[in-house]
C-alpha cells in the first residue's frame, strides 16, 4: 500500500497527470464549443424545417375568413392533414374569436369549435408576437411556436388567427448525443494514447533523477559507496557527475566531524555544570543533559532558541552586550514553587583571525549557597538587633549602679529589676532560637495525647481573665467567648498548644486599645476544629501579611521592641501547629483588628468514655 501511494507522489506520475489535465482541458473545451455550435445549428435547421408553406398558410388565412365555418373546418382540417412538416406532432389553428378551428390530431378533433386555452395562443391573438420556447411533456423536449394569421388584403392590422405547432425535438438531440459520444470516445482514445507517451517521455526524464535521489538518500544515512551512473552530456549527466564527487567529499569530512562531536559529545556529558552553546547569531546549537535539567526543558525547545530567550535575558542584555563584555550573570529562574538560582559565565568561539563564531555559557546551580548566605545575614543581622537593645539597657545600668548608684536605696533596686527584664528578654529570646533550632533539625519532642479542646481554650483564657482582674497596672480588656456546645477532641501536645494560644493572646492584649473587646471562638466544620482569636487593634497593612509568620519579622520594629517582642513567636507557633496536622492563618484590616485562625483535626470521641461527669 505504501508503494502504491509513493508512485502517485512521484514526479514521474505528476508530469504524466499535468500532460493529461492539460490534454483533457483541450479536448473538453474544444469538445464544448463543438458541441454546443453543433447543438446551435440542428435547433436553427430544425426550427426552419416546421414553418408553414406560404401557401398553406395562404389558405389558412381564407377559410378562416370564410363566414361558413363547417365548410372552412373541413378545408382547414384537409390542409393541416397535408401539410409537409416533418417531425410536427401537433399543428392547431385558432381564429380570432380564440376558437379552435382545426387540429392535425385525428384523435383529438372533438376540440375543434371549442374555446382555445393555450395562454401562449391567447397573447399572440391579442399582441399580434409570434412566441417560440421550448417545453418538457412525458419525458420529451418539443419545440413550439405560435404564429399569427394577418388580413394583408383588407387591413393589415388585423389578426384573423394563429397557428400553433409542436414539433418533437427528440431526434436532433438524439443526432447530438451521437456525436457528442463520438467526440468524447475519441477524446478518451486520444488521451489513453498522451497518457501512454507521456509516461514513457517522463520515465526517461525521472529515471535519472530517481539514482540521484537513492544517492543522496544513501549519503544522508551515511553510506557513501555508492555512485550514479550517468545516461548523458545533458544537464542531469552533470549533475550526477557532481553528485557522485560531492559524496567522496562528504565521506570524508563526515569522518572528521564525527570524530570531533564524539569527543564533544564525551566532555558535555560527563560534566556537572550545564553547558549551552550558540553561533554567532546567538541560536542555541548545543546543550548537554545537566542544561536541560537545570532549565526544566526539553532540548526541542532550546535547541535553535535565542540565547537571550532561553536564559531570560532579553530585557537586561543584547547578544552585543555578550559579546562586548562576557562574564559571570547570576540568573534567578525561581517560581512561587522552587527557587532556582544559576551562576553564568560567558565565553567566546573565535578563530585565530579574531571571527567569533559563538558563545558558550556555562551555569551551575548556586541556590542553596545562595539561601545559606542571605539566611546567615539575615540571621547575624536579626540576632544582632535583637540582643543589642537589652544588652545596651543592661550595660548602662550596670555602669550606673557601679558609679554609686546601689548604694541609692531607691534607684538601685529598679536598676536591678530593669537589669533583670532585660535579661529574661535575652533569655527567652535564646529559648526561642533553640526551639527553632530543634524544630529545623527535627529533634524537638512532643508529648502529644487526646486533648478536650473546648476545656483547655477555656483554662488558657481564664488565665487571662484572672490577669486582668488581680493585677491593675496591666490594660484592661474584655474576652468575649463563642464556643460550640459539642466537645471538640484533638491530637496535641498541651504544653505547645497552650504556648501557642498564650503567644496570640499577650499579641491581642498588647495591640488591643485599653478596654477593648478580644473575642474567642471554637467550632467544627467538616472534621476541622477552628479557633478563632480576635481584637480591636490597629490591624495589619495588607503587604505585610504574607510575612507576619517569618522569623524576626514585626510589623511595627520599634513598637514591637519597646513592648519586648522579638519577632519569634508567630514562627514557632506556625511550626507548632502544623506539626499536630493543623494550620495557622490571619485575615486583617488595617485599623480594624486582626483575627488569627487555628484549623486543627478533628477526632471523634464517645463522649461517655471519656466524660468524667465534672465542669
């Protein structure tokens, strides 16, 4: 099947189709033309050959002015019957009181002396026009023709009639046919017989052309043993001649080029670093395996790409740029998903003349030497802010009371509570930094058991309930509750929970106007437990809550210091929680309050079994 289908894609078939196409488009508009002047000239001869004698329709004309119409009927009916009109099969005569006087139907002379019908008759009568068409009856085509009947002698005005024949124009189509199907016979024969010689004319042309084809086939496929054989002098004997030299030169510089690209292919591929090479319009040529990987691309879609496009550099540089000055670019390819970060060096292909032919770019992934090195100078920097602010305080007092100050009964003992904040902040500081640390490095232990959350959110805000009722130098705030009746059971370690809950509520008090309202919700959605801590504080700008989970991130630095915060807590609760399967989030306003969420799963408890029966 496919043989079949490769002969009619060939050049051989396709200059046999185009002689035929053309040969055919001759004889058929020849063949039109014939035809239809033939066709034009059998309907003018057929059409002259049904015309009435003069002397018939002399006659006619007298026996319709004949006032004894029985006696004119006959005559009229006698003159219709030998009236020499081949091929008529209807000849009628209607007078000019639209009566139907005779007909050459010897079955049909009971219409004789009847009204006529015909509206073609009736508007001749009536215009004086002879009306020639052609019509279809019973699967015949008839020519008609209706002719008026002038009183020439006494007015010439005056139609005394018409005569209305049919003629049946089945015989010169029939003639027609016969020689349209002489013509097309002969057309087919004549083009049966171009087909034949074209094939043959084309078959010596293609021949040639087929051997240097399978040549160029078997060099393209790396066999280059072959030769054409050369028919002649002519354009294609030269190009065979060329052909057959052209393969012993590809030969052997296909044996040079190959023994260099396995050695390439050798280097590349045992490297570590991507490599990406161009020509000197800066099209990707060549790229190894560890490119690919670090792009995340297939080599279809590199290989023949700007440069500039695959390594995204279009806005920052020009191939000029490049090649005037080309180093080491730090690329930054990282997505919300995976950070990618590339070191680049640029070199130059030159020839000895000084051409350059290309570029090669050598990368190599740098993000995790990237994330230690900004991590360590955020960290020095964070830790570094955070402990010199107390240290400060605590030296200053310290040189204070050494200057005389602790023999002051009064000042001495505030110096050395001050002294003693600050170091409690130092200290719970360092707590939260080894915490974060045994969390990183997943050796921080959790004793986690089956915890009645309901009871416990309650124990924790009525911790703070108490705050506010025994100590009157602290703000004074409201907690509102909405708890779900149903007890809500929950996988955790309470010590970490209640640290967690501890962190949200010192953060509502402490941003929470004096005699404001903290409210506390619990409930259960869909094998979730949700709590919910809100305040009336001042909120969070909306660009900064995406980062209100970092680590020694605060939103307001120097609000946040003097209130003794140290840009820890929020991270170690995050990690707290999502380490029991749950999650931590916040929605705010600014100027409105904030409210932080806690999704927990949800564990499902016979109440009975664990109900002790006491508040």
């Amino acid at each position: 099947m496919e043989k079949k289908w490769k002969f009619f894609k060939s050049i051989h078939f396709k200059i046999a189709l185009v002689f035929a196409l053309i040969l055919l488009l001759t004889l058929e508009t020849v063949g039109a033309l014939f035809v239809r002047q033939l066709e034009y000239q059998n309907l003018n001869t057929f059409k002259d050959s049904i015309q009435l004698k003069p002397y018939v329709e002399t006659s006619l004309k007298k026996q319709l002015t004949d006032k004894d119409q029985v006696k004119a009927n006959k005559q009229i009916k006698t003159l219709l019957q030998d009236a020499d009109i081949s091929n008529a099969d209807q000849i009628t005569v209607v007078d000019a009181h639209d009566n139907i006087r005779g007909t050459s139907q010897s079955s049909n002379q009971s219409v004789v002396g009847q009204k006529n019908t015909d509206s073609d008759i009736k508007s001749t009568l009536y215009n004086g026009k002879t009306i020639q068409k052609n019509t279809s009856a019973n699967d015949s085509r008839y020519y008609t023709i209706i002719t008026p009947l002038l009183d020439n002698e006494k007015n010439q005005n005056r139609i005394i009639g018409a005569v209305y024949i049919r003629a049946n124009l089945g015989q010169v189509y029939r003639n027609i046919n016969n020689v349209t199907t002489i013509y097309l016979f002969a057309a087919f024969l004549s083009i049966l017989v171009g087909l034949l010689i074209t094939m043959i004319v084309s078959r010596a042309i293609t021949k040639p052309i087929e051997e240097l084809k399978r040549q160029t086939e078997q060099i393209a496929r790396g066999n280059y043993s072959g030769h054409v054989q050369v028919y002649g002098h002519d354009e294609l004997g030269q190009l065979a001649h060329a052909v057959n030299n052209l393969s012993v030169q590809v030969e052997e510089s296909q044996e040079l080029t190959e023994s260099e690209r396995r050695r390439l292919d050798s280097v590349l591929d045992n490297m570590t670093d991507g490599v990406i090479a161009t020509d000197r319009r800066g099209v990707v040529s060549i790229v190894n395996d560890e490119a690919l990987d670090l792009l995340s691309d297939v080599k279809e879609e590199v290989v023949g790409q700007p440069i500039l496009d695959v390594l995204k550099l279009q806005e920052k540089y020009t191939l000029k740029d490049l090649i005037d000055d080309p180093g080491q670019v730090l690329l930054d390819f990282s997505t919300p998903e995976h950070k990618l970060i590339l070191s680049t060096h640029f070199s130059l292909i030159q020839r000895k003349s000084g051409f350059i032919n290309g570029i090669v770019c050598v990368f190599h992934d740098v993000t995790a030497q990237q994330k230690i090195n900004e991590d360590r100078r955020q960290f020095v920097s964070n830790v570094s802010h955070e402990l010199r602010t107390p240290l400060t305080s605590v030296h200053s007092y310290i040189e204070a009371l050494l200057d005389g100050a602790w023999e002051d009964k009064e000042l001495a003992p505030k110096f050395l509570h001050v002294t003693q904040d600050e170091t409690n902040r130092m200290i719970r500081m360092i707590n939260d930094l080894l915490t974060l640390s045994r969390m990183d490095s997943g050796t921080q232990k959790y004793e986690t058991e089956l915890v009645n959350i309901n009871r416990l959110f309650n124990y924790i805000l009525d911790r703070f309930d108490m705050i506010v009722k025994t100590d009157d130098n602290k703000k004074h705030y409201k907690i509102k509750r909405d708890f779900i009746k149903q007890d809500l059971w929950s996988e955790i370690d309470t010590d970490r929970f209640t640290q967690v809950v501890d962190n949200i509520m010192n953060n509502a008090v402490k941003y929470s106007p004096d005699g404001g309202t903290i409210t506390a919700r619990l409930l259960e959605n869909n094998d979730k437990i949700i709590m919910s801590i809100s305040d009336e504080g001042l909120g969070i700008p909306r660009p900064a809550l995406k980062h209100i989970f970092d680590r020694f991130y605060r939103v307001d630095k120097a609000r946040s210091r003097a209130q003794g915060g140290s840009g820890l807590g929020l991270a170690i609760s995050k990690e707290i929680i999502e380490n029991f399967g749950g999650n931590i989030y916040v929605r705010s306003t600014e100027g409105q309050g904030s409210t932080f969420y806690i999704t927990l799963p949800y564990e499902s408890v016979e109440e009975d079994l664990w109900d002790d029966g006491k508040a």
